[in-house]
C-alpha cells in the first residue's frame, strides 16, 4: 500500500526543476500524476516516461499557464482523463527581476497572469473535482515574506499575493476537507536559479546551512503535506529555504 494510491495529481509546470521532482516524487508515492508545460515537450515526455515507470499512470498537457481557457481546459481534462483529481500542486512561475524603472509592461503582465492569476483559476477548477477533500500546495518563494535583495518587487509582489490566495482558500474550502498550504523555497538549484551562477554563491551565504537547496528536498516537503502529514495543516507558509528568512 502506497500513501497516494488511488490518487491523481496535478503539478503545473512539471516538466523541468522543482515541478518535474514533485511530479516523480508523488507517482512513487503511488499517485497517478497529470503535468503541465508551456514549451518543452521532449521534457514533459521524459518526465512522462520517469512516472510510467513507476507503474503509475501519467499525462502532459501543453497548457500556457498566462492563458485562463487553456488552464480550465487541463484541470478538467486531468478530472476526465484519470477519474478524478485529489491533489493540486500549483509550481508553474515565471521570474522577471530588475529596478521597476526598468520592467516593461509584459513582464508585469505575464508575472500576474502565471504566478497568480493561474493558480487562482486551477484551484477554482480543481476545488470543483475534489468531492472527497483535497490538498492544495501553492509553491511561492521565500520573498513572499522578506526581500533581501533589490530588484525583486515585482516578483516578490507576486509570490505575496499567492500568499493572500493561500490563506483566502484555505478558509474556504476548509469546511470540505480540502487544505490549502504555500511552500515558500529559498534558493533551488534549477534552470531558474543555477546553483553554479555568480549569483548563487551570494544567495546560498543567506542560508544557515550554507548551500543551495534541490528540486528533490522541496518535492519532499509537498509529499508530506499532500499526505497524512498535512491533514491539519492549512493556510500555512513552509519555508523550505535552509534557514534563509531566519
Ligand atoms: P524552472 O524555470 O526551472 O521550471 C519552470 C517550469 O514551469 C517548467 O516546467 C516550465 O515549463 C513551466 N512553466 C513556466 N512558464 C509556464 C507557463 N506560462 N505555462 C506553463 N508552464 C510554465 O523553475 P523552478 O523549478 O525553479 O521554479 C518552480 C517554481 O518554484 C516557480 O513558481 C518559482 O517561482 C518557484 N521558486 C523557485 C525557486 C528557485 O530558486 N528555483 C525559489 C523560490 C521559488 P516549460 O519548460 O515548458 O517552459
């Protein structure tokens, strides 16, 4: 018996860095996982063939998360395509940095409508699917709740609203058994953050533990609160930053 067996999942972004290990992470937990992706396909598919592997069920979706039609579409299509749907994992982000002097218009425009906007709409939809209680997991950033470093306004901005949907729904839904939780990572080695960039050797010296996180230990931590771990735990920030806001 797997803690996730007969469960179905749905990772936005799951294709590359912390989505990719959470999608692998809850199919070998026994869960049958849907994945989102806005351009890698050959990734999706691989990440696809890592979960099939498991003997779990799996399915990519091309579905630009800036796009609210093509969002409703892939949480419903998740709900038809594997019965139903218990875990919603809301990763895909996008990270436009810089003096607010310099942003442009569209970068404002696709932070709103991929860091906050999209989860807003997966949740209303999958909240719909989830008729025996359900686990929502919204993955923020640490500058939800401290900013360190300037150029991070509009990112930060971002990230903190999701913290207002995360306690909002959290309130909402509690009364139908589905929690709503926000993991807030620090710096993970990704695409997004290359723990080998000039950048990083800075970032990891915030940390107490003085070293860049990876996608697998965030993966772990939404294992945790998807399951019975976090069966009384809603409306919560988790900082999974190795001490970095401390
Ligand atoms: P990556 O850039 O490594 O991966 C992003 C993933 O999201 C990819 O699978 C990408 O798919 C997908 N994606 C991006 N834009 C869209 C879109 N418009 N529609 C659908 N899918 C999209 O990012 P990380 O893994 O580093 O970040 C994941 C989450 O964690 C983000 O929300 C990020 O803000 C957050 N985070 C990351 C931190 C870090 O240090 N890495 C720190 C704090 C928070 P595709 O390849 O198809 O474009």
């Amino acid at each position: 018996m797997n803690v996730f067996d007969d469960k179905v999942a749905l990772v936005t972004g799951g294709s590359r860095g912390i989505g990719a290990a959470v999608a692998l992470r809850l199919a070998e937990d026994g869960a049958d996982v849907a994945l989102t992706y806005q351009r890698g396909a050959e990734a999706a598919a691989t990440v696809v063939a890592k979960i099939e592997a498991t003997g779990r069920r799996a399915l990519a979706i091309q579905a630009d998360s800036a796009d609210t039609d093509a969002v409703t579409a892939a949480v419903d299509r998740v709900a038809a395509r594997l019965g139903r749907l218990d875990i919603l994992v809301n990763n895909a982000g996008v990270y436009h940095t810089g003096p607010v002097a310099e942003l442009e218009p569209a970068a404002f425009e696709e932070t709103v409508a991929v860091n906050v906007r999209a989860p807003f709409v997966a949740a209303k939809t999958a909240a719909g699917h989830m008729t025996g209680g359900g686990r929502i997991i919204n993955i923020g950033s640490n500058v939800a709740e401290r900013v360190v470093f300037p150029g991070f306004s509009l990112y930060a901005m971002s990230k903190s609203a999701l913290a207002g949907l995360t306690r909002g729904l959290a309130r909402e839904l509690g009364p139908r058994g589905i929690t709503v939780n926000q993991i807030n990572p620090g710096p993970i080695g990704t695409d997004m953050n290359p723990a080998d960039s000039p950048f990083a050797a800075t970032a990891a010296g915030f940390t107490a533990l003085g070293r860049y996180g990876t996608p697998a230990e965030v993966a772990a931590t939404v294992a945790h609160l998807a399951g019975d771990g976090g069966a009384y735990l809603t409306g919560a920030m988790i900082a999974v930053d190795g001490g970095f806001n401390i």
